[in-house]
C-alpha cells in the first residue's frame, strides 16, 4: 500500500456502506486485507448481475 491509498479506501467504504453491502462501522473494523476481498466479492457481483 502506498501512503495515499488510506482515502481510496474510505471512499470505497463509504461507497460500500451508502449501497447497503455492508455497515460503515463494520468496513472501518475489518483488516485491509478482509476490506480488499470483500470488495473484490462485491465487484465479482456486480459483473455477474450485468451479464
């Protein structure tokens, strides 16, 4: 991770949280890693819902 990274991460929590996938004091809590898997299952969801 680079020293930016920490407000695109925010932001994508904040967009997570704002689509109801998950609570915004949930996203805050989990490890970068469970963050970034999680929205790597999101953006997984999403391609499949527009095929």
């Amino acid at each position: 991770m680079k020293p930016g990274d920490g407000k695109a991460l925010r932001k994508l929590a904040i967009q997570l949280s704002y689509k109801g996938s998950a609570s915004l004091d949930f996203l805050y809590n989990v490890t970068v890693e469970e963050f970034l898997e999680i929205v790597k299952e999101v953006a997984e969801c999403g391609k499949q819902k527009r095929i």
